[in-house]
C-alpha cells in the first residue's frame, strides 16, 4: 500500500515529504514504548504512535523505518523534530483516529505486523 493510501485511508496529513506519497509499505506495528519497536526484526514500514517525542524519529532512524503514524491528532511538538525526519528520509503522519482503529483499517487492507518475529 502507497503512503498516499494510507493517508487517505486514514484520514492522516502529511507533516513532511509528502513527495514520498508512492513510496510501498507492507507492515506495521502499533506501540508507544519504544523497548517495543525496537524489538521487532527487520523494523516495520510502519509506527502507528500517540508517542510524540523526539526518540521515536531517532529509533525509526536506527531501525531503518521509513514513516511514522502519529494517532489521536498528534504530532510532534518541536518543528526540529520533523526536520530531523525530514532529513533522514523519515515521512511523518497525523490523523485523528485513535490507534485501535487505524490498526483496524491497516489490518483490513492487509498490512500486517513486520512477519510477527520478536527478538
């Protein structure tokens, strides 16, 4: 699924690299403690996240994530966050829907999480 879709489907904004809309993801994973994110081989395509602060960018930035979902209508708090994303290739999204729901509508149209595979 595109980015686009995603945002479309959504209902998400683009914060940065909206250029990036064609770019494919085929995994995600919904968490807020970054422990968790980290411990899923490979990295998904995709963080579905209420978690706003800065760490979350540098940890999709180490495990090699190329967007993030922010839920709830979140977004991060400092513009230096989403230059950093923005520089390290990084798509960030907001939408207003809740985690549970976005899941859903991934899940829906067959993304699924990162294989499973925990460390």
């Amino acid at each position: 699924m595109k980015l686009r879709e995603v945002a479309e489907l959504l209902e998400a904004q683009f914060l940065n690299l909206e250029d990036e809309g064609d770019r494919e993801i085929e995994s995600a994973c919904a968490a807020d403690l970054l422990s968790d994110i980290l411990a899923i081989k490979g990295g998904p395509a995709l963080t579905v996240t209420s978690n706003v602060a800065p760490q979350v960018v540098r940890v999709a930035e180490v495990m090699g994530i190329p967007a993030i979902l922010y839920v709830r209508g979140k977004r991060p708090a400092e513009e230096k966050v989403v230059d950093w994303a923005t520089g390290n290739g990084i798509v960030l999204l907001s939408t207003p829907i809740p985690t549970f729901e976005a899941c859903g509508r991934l899940y829906l149209k067959g993304i699924r999480c990162s294989e499973g595979k925990y460390l």
